[in-house]
C-alpha cells in the first residue's frame, strides 16, 4: 500500500548499453513525510538489478541522514 513503481524495469528485462538511466521510478505516499520516506527506503531496499548501474545506494544514504528530515 502506498508504493508505486512506473517504468520498463521488470524480472527478466535485458536492457542494452544504451539504457535510460530511469528504468523504473519509485513513488511512495504515507500519511507523514517520514512514513513516506521510510517506506521508500524499504522498497528500494528490496529492490534487485543486476548488470547495470543504479544510483539505489546514494538515495537510500540520502534517505537515512538525519539532515534530509530536517525542515
């Protein structure tokens, strides 16, 4: 619930050298900033591509520092 993926990546997919480096976008809602921010982490946590680059790790580093939160 409140998790919604858009985009061509999915199991099996190949994608060639030339790929768009926006596979799939992520969007998360929940009822508080936070919780929606939370849950965002956990589906990019869960989340598993192989055989190209991703830029997974630096969101979820920015997800998870204390300054992101603050408003």
């Amino acid at each position: 619930m409140g998790v919604r993926l858009d985009g061509m990546g999915h199991q099996g997919a190949e994608i060639s050298p030339y790929y768009d480096s926006l596979l799939t976008k992520v969007t998360c809602r929940s009822r508080t900033f936070k919780g929606a921010a939370q849950k965002l982490y956990r589906s990019l946590d869960e989340f598993r591509v192989r055989g190209v680059k991703t830029n997974i790790e630096f969101v979820k580093n920015v997800l998870s520092h204390p300054d992101f939160y603050a408003r």
